[in-house]
C-alpha cells in the first residue's frame, strides 16, 4: 500500500491578495506562454525562498519587490528549483526574505494537455473542419497547471486576466470584458521573447478581463474558440449566457430558461443577489465530470447543457435542470462562502446537490423530486456507506491526489442527505434564516463545518452541533434492528455493514431522530437499546417520510403487517420504496434470507409508481449480476414478466397525451425489465423499430432555425425514452449486422446523448470478436476522451464482456493512466471493476493487479473494491440454492 503524507499548506506561508495574469495560448503548438504577478503577504520567519504551486510549468524568469516603509526594494532570484513530489517552484535568494508585503514576476510558460485539466483542447468539427475549443478545469488542484500560485481553496485573492488570442474567436472568463485590442502576430513576436503563438495564426487580440471578486484559485476560468450564444435577463438585470458550438446553441433554450429561474429563486432564498455582472453557461464538447462551478463562467460537459426535443430523454432533461440548479448554488455556497480546506469539500456539493432539489422542485412541481431525492441521493449514499472503507462527510486529506478520491457518494449525496435530515429536524424557516445568516457572515471568505453550525443554531436556538457531529465526523450509519411485538416495540442500534465479516466500530452510536409514525414513540434515540409501548403496533413504523439517515430491520411477522399495508395502498410512495430498500441492503449482508426478499415483491404487483419500480429494478439487477448463473436468468424470466404485466398493459409502448411525469420515467423501466426477460411483443417491438431505421435521417424540424453554417442535428424516429432499449435489446440478442448498424449510427450521430445511448448498446454483444471489437473502439478517434471511462464500465457491466474487459483494462492500464490519470472517475477504477465480480477466485488477481499500480489516488477504491468482491460473494455462496429453489418454484406453480 502507498505511504500517505501530510499535505504541505503554502497559505501558511504566503497569502496572496491579487493576480495579474497574461497568457498566451496556442491551439495549433498546444502550449502556452504567460506571466504572473502576485501581490501579497510572506508570514512566518525569515528565511531566503519563496515557494508556489506549480505543475508542468517552466519558469523563465522571476523577480521579487520587497515593500516597506523604506521603500521598494528588488530582490534577486538566484536560483529556481522545481520540487515535483509536491508539485512546487522555489524561488531562492541570496537576501533574507522577512515578513510583510511582497510583489512577485514570474514569466513562464507550459503546455495544453488532452487530460481535461489545467488547459486543455477540446474538439469538434464545423463545416466537416476540425476546430479547436480551449477549455479549463482548475478544481480541485489544476490551476498551477496553468500559472504559478498559491493552490489551495484558502488562498483567495483577485484575479485580473488578458489572454492573446485570434481575433475572431470568442473569449470568455469570470467577469466582463474590460477592453480589448487587435495586435498582429508579427508585432508581437517582435516584442515579445515568450509568446509561443504561431505566426500563421494572423492577426490577434489582446482581451483584458474586469478584476475577480475575491476567490479561490479552482475558480478562474477562461473559454476560447468558436461559439455562439444564446442571451435572457433575470429580473434584477443580470445577463445571463448559454454558449455552445453553432449546432448546439439552438438548443439552449430550455438552460436559458431554468438557468435564469434558478438564479432568481436563489437571489430569494439565500437573501443576497447574485454577486456578478454576469453568468455565462459553456458547453463544451469535451469535459470530463458534468459541470464546474467556475464564478460567473460555468463549464458544462454538452450532455448536461444541451435540450434537443427530439434527441434528449425526459430523463436527461431533469439531469440537465438539476446539474444546472447545483451549480449556480455555488454561486453562492463555495463561491462566495468557501470551504477552507478540502476536508470540508461536502459543505460545497452535499449542500449545492440538495439545494438543487429544493430549486427544481419549486420551478416544476409535478416532477415531484424529494420522491427523486430518496432514489438518486440518499440510497446511492448509505450503499456506498455502507462499506468498512468508506469515509467520514468531513473526511482528512492527507496527499493532493486524494483530493480527487472525494468527489463521490459521501461528500456529494450523503452530504444532501445529512442537510436534508437536518432541513427536516429544524424546521423550514429556521434553516433559511440560519442559511441567510451563515452566508451574509461569510460572504467571501472561508468557512469550516462548525462554522454552518453555528449560523443555524444561532438562528434555530436548538443543538445542532451535538446532533450533527456524529453524522459528519464518523463514517458509516446505523441499522435499527426493530422486534415489535403484540404490545412493545424493541429497538437496538448499531453501525451497517454490507459485508457480514465485519464488525469494527459496530457499537458505534448516532444520535437518531426516529421520525416514528405514532406518537408514543421518542422522538430521538441516543442509546443502543430503547423499548416503548406504542397505540397500534400492526401499523408502526419508522423514518415516516424517509428523511431519516438510517436503515430499518423488522422482524419477519412486523413486514408481513407493513407488506399487507402496501398491498393495500396504505403507505406513502416514499415509505414503499424506503422499506423495499432496507430490506434489499439487509438481504445482501446477510440479515434477512433472499427468499423472503423475493417473497416480499408479491405486494407491489399493484405497484404505479417510477420511484419505487427503481428499487424494485435495483431487487431483479442485484441478484441477476451477484448470483451470476446462466440458468438462473432463465429460470427468473416468467416472474418477471408476470411482476411487470400489469404496468405493462397499462403503460404500452406509446407515450399518452397529457401523462404524468412519472409515467413517462415508468415506463422505460418496464419496458427494459421486459425485454431483458424476453417479452415476446416487447422482443419483435424493439427488432421492428431498429430494422425501420435505414439511415441516419436528417431532422428538417430545425434546420430553418440552426445557422447555416451549423450541423443539423441528425436523429432516429424512436422515442428517445426508448431508444437505449431497442439498441440493447437488438444488442443482446444480435449479432455482426446488429453491431455494423449500431456503430454506423453512433459515428453519425453528433448528439451526446445518442452517443452514450448507442455505446451501451454496443458494449452489449455476447460474441468475443464483437466484445473485442467494442473494447478495441475504446482508444479510436471514434471515442472522445471524456467517455472512455463510461465505455470500460459498459463494457464490464456486460457479463458475457467483463474477462476481456478485464484483460484490456490491465493491458492499457499505462494508456489509461498518461491520459485520465488525473480525472476523478479515474480513480475509483478499482471498484468500477470489483462490482461485476462474486467470485473469490477473482479477489487474488485483482488484488495482484492493483497492488501493482497503486497510488494515493486509488487506494480507497481498491478496499472498497475488495469488501465489494467479498460481501458479494458471501451473497450468492449464502442465497443461489434458496433463490434458484424460489423461482423454481414459482415456474411449477404456474404450469400447474
């Protein structure tokens, strides 16, 4: 295993106040030459080096002004050394450097990489012409890619930028153009000895951006290259942008829309307009993660921007409100008010993810998204959680690269999660009021967890310290077991665990707040053990509302009470789908037979509602990838056409005028669980749609509206809702045809999504030569590198694919490594693998393997990859007899 060391923070050292930064990109060379001057404060003794971040840069020269009262004084740089373990540049000099104010030059220059950091090219083609798109991505330690600086979120300062570009292109940054000058190439080469621009590049602007407010380094940004806009106001003035390149700007209509909707709900509810002039939206053709939050310049992968009516699923287009929603809520939180180290990153995006939903579900009520939030935030958060090697919400970073390993689950939904159990426990306008507070408090500087705390108990008047550190400070969450009986109900606590072997930290407590549904109940559990009489136990149960950060064990005779109750309509959507998710979790560590599970989805067949079909999904998924037997597949079949027979009958294939949203998310859902269980009129729907398409066919709906010198989006005539089914249920059961046509289609189409939708599909064959072929795609110019890693986990989520994928993920382990190496997808590789595996003949190679190419970067997901292979394979050692005898059974049943 790696040996991690403690992070060196340079802010202890020098405190920047201003930058004054000139770059000088060149597209065509990749590289680029600039200087910096940085305005600040040395502290701490005296001694003769000043020290920045850096990484991949070249210093050329470097002086130093030392101002006092005497006087400014110049300084002599005498040496330069670059420490790379620490990414650093150490500027020594032969003077003393004491404490006080200090002006530093550096010129230098570096190059533009493909890995989708720092600065880097993005590609797309206009006119059948490659054109470049350069792009930044500074979070969460990239911008001493780009320039020398002081690297961390505390070091706020001012930024000013100019940026020498060709003239025609357009060239964005945080704030508004300043002034801007045409200068010739010529003339500037003649006057300056860095420029790394090519002279065949002609004439040349120079664009001077207005000062930053007061921010951290992760959040300058800059945007050139070839764009077209689309432009609304919101009520108080601010103008707000969506760009993209020009055949996707005619579809930016609907990110125009919710973007400026969102900023004015936020300029409410947080109490402070938004602080810019103004806030530009890019989609970029190239990015590695959705969307980044850069102050007044926000990046977006297209995918997430972009709303073509007749390409983009419904579920796509609730992604894009969503991704949109969070990352103009770090306008305010993390941008105005930031975390000041990245221990505390889940202040910035557990809060933005949750505030997200608070935002979307007041511009569209009836999508009905705290029903959403339970599914996609929650539950994706105690999964992860509940592994051995998860980490605490307000996690220790030991190394830079570990930064990275904390963008995930636990910082990002379990944080919503906590603030939402929190919304809950406070009240509605207690938490605004201490938001509001919080953020005036803090508005640009820096913040710690107990800074947030403090605001809201200084504004609820309740303990929200001692009720929150142990959700924040431990790892993990606690599992109720409940034992209710003819009068008392028995409840005992202890820390989850998916994998049964472990049982460190068990006796671990949390503060509960049990939100029980009567009223006999305590409202809070601190102890282990607490035993209360209650009015009706036939109806008892807890987290009413699932608002609660904890799951839920009953005893046998208690769910088929509470089963009954579904049965009959009797509970929520959201207790449905919260107690069908415990009990899965509690199957899979061993606490409840899998039979039982199975037994219990004879409640839902009246079941209508999309949330809860996810979970029920997730039941048939988790046992069909754990189990890992052909025979079994089959055999589970006709149960599921049967559990899905009424939702079908009720939903077909077409869209209804006027049906609710979640009617339009169902019946995707149903319609894959049939096909994947060979449906035989879902099977011959999907093999007519598909024969139907004879070309890519050019879509005349908006051609008069995209500019003439535009693609026109090119589209399939199947429901984009559907068209992931159809591509791989032909997948699954085709062959080389069914694959030509596939790849045909995918090369060309230019929509993002139909990309990633047609890739699945693809990566879906059971044939060798074709899973070759898929996996061979992966480093083509076919494939962009911001999908690579979606198409690896394609290609091993397909069964029949994950031996080879596995081959080909160790035989371009060094490929993968030089060119995503620093993504941060990349470094939860490990356990991307391990969740396709229950065997533990497996766990030896893949340990074998990681160990071999560890790095800080990895090692948290190559634990968590091992407890997965292991509490998986315990899974299917402990269930496949009981679940092949359950449908065995069933099948009987049936034919007699």
């Amino acid at each position: 295993m790696c040996m991690r060391k403690k992070v060196k923070r340079l802010f202890s050292e020098f405190q920047p106040k201003h930058y004054i930064l000139d770059l000088k990109p060149d597209s065509q060379k990749l590289s680029f030459s600039g200087s910096v001057i940085i305005s600040g404060q040395k502290l701490q003794r005296p001694n003769k080096r000043l020290t920045f971040h850096q990484n991949g840069l070249t210093v050329d020269h470097a002086h130093i002004i030392r101002h006092d009262k005497k006087g400014d004084q110049i300084i002599e740089v005498t040496r330069i050394n670059y420490h790379k373990k620490f990414s650093e540049v150490r500027l020594h000099t032969s003077e003393m450097l004491y404490p006080g104010q200090y002006t530093i030059s550096i010129s230098f220059k570096g190059k533009i990489t493909r890995s989708m950091n720092g600065m880097y090219p993005c590609y797309f083609k206009k006119n059948n012409k490659q054109k470049i798109i350069l792009a930044t991505q500074f979070e969460s330690h990239h911008a001493r890619e780009v320039f020398p600086c002081i690297d961390e979120p505390e070091a706020k300062a001012t930024f000013q930028l100019s940026l020498t570009t060709p003239k025609n292109d357009v060239v964005l940054s945080n704030t508004p153009i300043e002034s801007e000058q045409t200068v010739e190439n010529k003339k500037l080469a003649k006057t300056s000895k860095t420029t790394s621009l090519s002279a065949s590049t002609g004439a040349l602007k120079q664009t001077v951006f207005e000062p930053t407010p007061h921010m951290s380094t992760y959040l300058l940004a800059f945007v050139i290259g070839d764009m077209e806009y689309k432009e609304a106001k919101t009520i108080r003035g601010t103008a707000v942008r969506v760009y993209a390149t020009a055949n996707n700007v005619v579809y930016a209509d609907f990110a125009l829309d919710v973007a400026v909707k969102c900023l004015q709900f936020y300029n409410s509810y947080f109490g402070i307009d938004y602080p810019l002039k103004k806030c530009d939206l890019v989609a970029l053709p190239d990015f590695s993660s959705a969307a980044m939050e850069n102050w007044g310049c926000i990046t977006f992968r297209d995918q997430a921007l972009v709303v073509d009516p007749k390409n983009t699923s419904l579920s796509n287009k609730q992604f894009v409100a969503i991704v949109i929603a969070h990352e103009l809520a770090h306008m305010w939180f993390g941008n105005l008010v930031t975390m000041r180290w990245w221990n505390d990153l889940w202040l910035n995006e557990g809060f933005a993810s949750w505030i997200s939903y608070l935002a979307i579900d007041n511009l569209f009520p009836k999508w009905q998204m705290w029903t959403q939030f339970i599914v996609d935030e929650q539950q994706q958060a105690l999964k992860l959680d509940s592994l051995e090697h998860t980490h605490p919400i307000d996690v220790a970073i030991m190394h830079p690269d570990e930064i990275r390993t904390i963008f995930d689950a636990i910082s990002y939904s379990k944080g919503a999660s906590a603030i939402h159990m929190l919304y809950n426990y406070l009240g509605t306008e207690n938490f605004k009021a201490g938001l509001q507070y919080y953020l005036k408090k803090h508005s640009f500087s820096n913040t710690s967890t107990t800074d947030l705390w403090d605001a809201l108990e200084e504004a609820s008047k309740k303990p929200v310290k001692d009720f929150m550190h142990s959700w924040t400070a431990q790892s993990g969450f606690p599992l109720i077991s409940v034992s209710v009986n003819e009068h008392k109900v028995n409840l005992t606590q202890q820390r989850f665990f998916i994998n049964p072997e472990h049982t460190k930290h068990a006796d671990i407590k949390w503060p509960i707040a049990l939100l029980a549904n009567d009223d006999h109940a305590p409202d809070l559990m601190n102890l282990e053990h607490e035993i209360f009489s209650v009015k009706d136990v036939s109806k008892f149960k807890l987290n009413e509302g699932q608002s609660g950060l904890f799951r839920v064990a009953y005893n046998s005779s208690h769910m088929e009470r509470l089963g009954s109750h579904i049965k009959k309509g009797h509970l929520s959507i959201v207790d449905r789908l919260g107690l069908l998710s415990d009990l899965l979790e509690t199957t899979k560590a061993g606490k409840t037979d899998t039979a039982d599970l199975l037994c219990f989805l004879n409640n839902f067949h009246d079941e209508d509602n999309y949330a809860v079909w996810d979970v029920i999904a997730s039941v048939i998924g988790s046992i069909r990838m754990t189990m890992d037997d052909e025979d079994l597949r089959e055999t589970m079949k006709p149960f599921i056409r049967m559990l899905v027979s009424s939702q079908l009958k009720r939903l077909g294939w077409d869209a209804k005028k006027d049906e609710p949203h979640f009617d339009r998310l169902l019946r995707p859902i149903i319609l894959h669980l049939a096909a994947s269980a060979d449906e035989k009129s879902i099977v011959d729907k999907c093999n007519t749609l598909f024969a139907n398409i004879s070309n890519v066919k050019k879509d005349q709906s908006h051609s008069k509206a995209v500019s003439s010198k535009a693609q026109i989006r090119r589209s399939v005539d199947i429901d984009p809702d559907l068209r992931g089914i159809v591509y791989s249920t032909v997948a699954r059961l085709g062959g080389k045809a069914e694959f030509a046509k596939l790849l045909s289609l995918y090369k060309g189409t230019d929509s993002s999504e139909e990309k990633v939708t047609l890739s699945i599909a693809i990566s879906n064959f059971k044939q060798p030569d074709l899973i070759a072929q898929a996996l061979t795609l992966i480093k083509s110019d076919e494939v962009r590198l911001q999908d690579v890693i979606h198409w690896i986990i394609y290609c091993f989520m397909n069964r029949h694919a994950k031996e080879q994928s596995w081959q080909w993920l160790k035989d371009n382990w060094q490929w993968l490594e030089s060119n995503l190496g620093t993504d941060m997808s990349f470094s939860h590789m490990p356990v991307y693998v391990a969740r396709v595996f229950s065997d533990l003949k497996f766990l030896k190679e893949y340990k074998t393997f990681f160990e071999s190419v560890m790095s800080p970067s990895l090692e948290r997901s190559f634990k968590q990859g091992v407890e997965v292979i292991q509490w998986q394979a315990a899974w299917k050692k402990r269930a496949l007899p009981e679940v092949t005898t359950f449908f065995n059974s069933y099948n009987r049943s049936v034919k007699n």
